[in-house]
C-alpha cells in the first residue's frame, strides 16, 4: 500500500540524489584545455596522466562528459569538466594557463575573445592548433594589450601522440625578460612530450640536462623555439615536408603496384623490412600495417584496394609553398606534392579527362630483386635539406 508517508519519504530521497547529482566537484587545477576534438580530448588526458589538475571546457557540452568519462575509466585521473567559460576559467589556480585546440582561424578568434573576458593581467592562453603564423604574432599583441600572455604552440604526434607523448614546439615573446610565459608552462610541457633515448633524466626539469641520475637519460621532444610564431611556423615547415614524404611513400606504392606487380602482402613485407633500417619512421610503419589490413566489412580483399583515391589539405601545405616563394626558397617537392593533393581532390575530372587522355600501358618488367630504396632515400634528403632551408 502507497501512503502519504512513502510518498513523502520517496520525494524527500529523490530531491537529496538530485542535489547530490547537481553539486560541481571544486578543484584549482593547474591547467585548463578547451577544445575538445581528438586532439584536445587526448593531451589532456595526457597532461592529467602525469599528475596535473586539469579542466576541459568545449562549445559543446558532451565532449566534455565524454572526457571526463574517459578520465575516470582510465584511472579516476584528475581531470573535471566546466559547463560554461566563465566556469572553466574560475576553476583554474592564478597565473591562469588555458591551453586551446580548437580549429584554425575565426574559431581560434572567437575562442580567445570569450576566455579573455574572464582572464586577467598575467595570466597565459597557448594556441596548440596549426594555425598561420602570421595570426599568432596578431593575436600575441593584441592580448598584450590586457596583459595576458600568449604562445603559439605546433604540437605533432597526433591522436597517439597527443595521449602518449607528443612533439611540441612553443614560440613566446620576444623579449628575453618576458620568457616567464614559456617557463609558466614548461614543467607541464616538458612532462608530456615525448621522449627519445640520450637526452635529460626524467626527474630534470631542464629537458636538455645531462645528470648522474643512474636511470637512463631521456630528451624530451619540446623546448622553447624563440618569439611567438616560431613555433607555428616550425610546425608549418614540418607538416610541408610531411606533404612530400606522404606524397613519395604513395609514388613508391604505385610503381611496386603496377610496375613491379607486388601484392599488397608483398608490399606490407617490403614496407615492414624497410621501417627496421634507415627509413624507420611513423609513416612507414603505419604503411606496412595498412597495406597488411584485410577488409572486415566485405571479407574480400585489403582495405587499401577500398579507399578512395580523392584527398585534401587543411593549409599547413598551402602556407609552406607560400612562405617558400615569400622567402625565394626553392621547394618543387613540396610543391609538387601539394599539388598532387590539389589534382586528387579532382576525382571527378581526372575521370572525364582519362576517357580520351590514355595513359601508358607497357611497362619495363622489373624483377622483386632489383627493386632498391636508393632513389627514395636520396629524394628523401633532398625533401627535408629543401624544408630545413626555411629555418
């Protein structure tokens, strides 16, 4: 039988779990992330996996349950969420350090406007996105005109990376006094990046540091590259010899493909072996498990043979050809790769033109053995001596 009592009991229970489900978890944290895409969600995951406080914030509120989800099935790391701007930035200890991932340009704007309204004299906003760099120099000095601080920050590693260890390059002020906003936040950075073998302990703060520690040196994949911009542009540069590199390693597949005739096993072998010597790198090993992929979806072949031979580009490409030609530094690699992006975006031309517009069908038969990696290491040299020209 319900009665009056149980119903008023009842009542009295839902209300108090609906205040406990309503009450915000108070924390300083020591840093906060808004932007809440692959990257984002992931670095800070990453800077919470290493101990510090973070607050993730997002335009839209669902990623941030999603990271503070995954914040908690990975360890109940210490990592909260914000409902608001002006929410997020209260959570955070003074000096404020807000890092944004948001996408390049006007979002990037409309980011650092709203979070700024909130922020005061001292505090740091980091860019971590691939932004021109042009566009960080303007942003710095119109946030010096309120006192707070700004880096532009290049961060390359990727979705791995960025929960594992990425490769940062943050570029501050200019002035040499003014290099505190990079040492606000490089015990964060420097814990995060990546590591490689014979560089500083890991309990150094200086990550070129060389002590007696008995446990192995490691180099942090991160240090201070000069005035605000220099980090973007670093990145810019970087991801321009990317475009080449990716654009050489597909060359490389279609001439094994359709000259040499190897399979996509052959080819997954080739690419494995390879990543073992000289060429070991992300790319290549990242091509020999792709091209060793079969298709779960039609139980029919290799996934490779399924993807669509249609790509694009986000700028970072576009904006090193230009600096190029800005700074009458030749890049036909660079060039040509970007390019090649351009006429596969295409598809639907490069379909009409091939009706009438034949390409070659006999080909020199070359043997498996005779197949060499010099050709592609020396267009590899000239790739990256063509991008450290810029630097």
């Amino acid at each position: 039988m319900y009665t009056s009592q149980s119903y008023f009991c009842a009542h009295f229970v839902k209300q108090k779990i609906q205040q406990k489900g309503s009450q915000k978890v108070s924390m300083s944290c020591d840093v906060g992330l808004y932007g809440l895409a692959v990257m984002g969600q992931n670095f800070a995951l990453n800077m919470a996996s290493h101990g510090f406080k973070v607050c993730v914030g997002n335009r839209s509120h669902p990623k941030v349950d999603l990271t503070v989800n995954r914040a908690e099935r990975e360890g109940n790391l210490p990592l909260i969420g914000s409902s608001s701007v002006e929410e997020f930035v209260s959570n955070l200890s003074k000096p404020r350090k807000v890092i944004i991932l948001v996408q390049a340009g006007k979002p990037v704007d409309a980011t650092i406007a709203a979070l700024s309204e909130y922020m005061e004299e001292g505090d740091l906003i980091i860019d971590g996105g691939n932004e021109w760099f042009h566009n960080s120099i303007r942003r710095a000095e119109e946030l010096a005109s309120k006192g707070i601080n700004f880096i532009g920050m290049g961060i390359s590693g990727g979705e791995e990376g960025a929960r594992n260890g990425p490769s940062l390059m943050p570029g501050g002020p200019k002035e040499s006094y003014e290099r505190h906003a990079y040492d606000m936040i490089a015990p964060i950075l420097i814990k995060c990046a990546a590591q490689v073998d014979d560089g500083a302990c890991y309990h150094c703060t200086n990550p070129h540091q060389v002590c007696g520690s008995s446990e192995r040196r490691r180099m942090r994949c991160v240090g201070y590259c000069g005035p605000v911009g220099s980090g973007n542009y670093i990145k810019m540069v970087h991801n321009g010899i990317e475009y080449g590199d990716m654009q050489l390693i597909g060359e490389v597949y279609d001439v094994l493909k359709n000259i040499v005739g190897m399979s996509n096993l052959d080819l997954a072998k080739q690419f494995a072996k390879w990543n073992e010597g000289e060429l070991s790198s992300y790319l290549i090993e990242i091509t020999a498990k792709i091209l060793a992929k079969k298709d779960d979806l039609t139980g029919e072949g290799y996934v490779v043979d399924y993807i669509l031979d249609k790509t694009g580009s986000k700028g970072t490409g576009r904006w090193t050809v230009q600096e190029a030609a800005e700074q009458s530094v030749a890049c036909p690699t660079l060039a040509a790769a970007l390019d090649c992006r351009y006429i596969s975006a295409r598809k639907e031309e490069r379909l009409r033109i091939a009706e009438f517009l034949k390409g070659p069908t006999d080909f020199p038969n070359v043997a498996k053995d005779q197949v060499r990696l010099h050709v592609y290491i020396v267009l590899l040299l000239v790739l990256f001596a063509f991008g450290y020209m810029f630097l």
